[in-house]
C-alpha cells in the first residue's frame, strides 16, 4: 500500500505534524488513506483500482494544498 512517505517524502513530516490542528486537512489524510486502501484492493477491478489510483493523486495535490495553506508557505 502507498504511504505518505513514499508519496511525498519531501513534505510527509511536515503534513503529519499539520495534521492536529487541521480538520480539512484531516478529512483529506483520511481520504487520502482510503483512496490507497481501495488501490490496493485485490478484489477490485484494474479499472476500479486505476481510478483509485487517480484519486489518490488527486488527494494529494489537495495534502499539499492545504498543508502550504496551513503552515504559510
């Protein structure tokens, strides 16, 4: 399953201490990990698991988004 880490190693740290003081950005690190748990499903479908794929990407432009919003950078 993808993690953070893997995802975006240059920025997963700095999320994760965001993540306390952060409701969206918790709402969108929950996302983000059911989008990899759906990935990663093997009763899934390749088109299913593609489509998770894409929206996990899509969560975590919206990880960075909001951590940039949140720590003022």
């Amino acid at each position: 399953m993808p993690s953070l880490e893997e995802d975006l190693p240059d920025h997963a740290a700095e999320i994760r201490r965001a993540l306390p003081d952060k409701g969206a950005l918790q709402e969108a690190f929950a996302d983000y990990e059911t989008a990899c748990r759906k990935e990663d499903a093997l009763e899934s479908s390749e088109v299913e698991r593609a489509e998770w794929a894409r929206i996990r990407q899509e969560l975590l432009a919206e990880l960075m988004r909001l951590s940039g919003r949140s720590t003022g950078s």
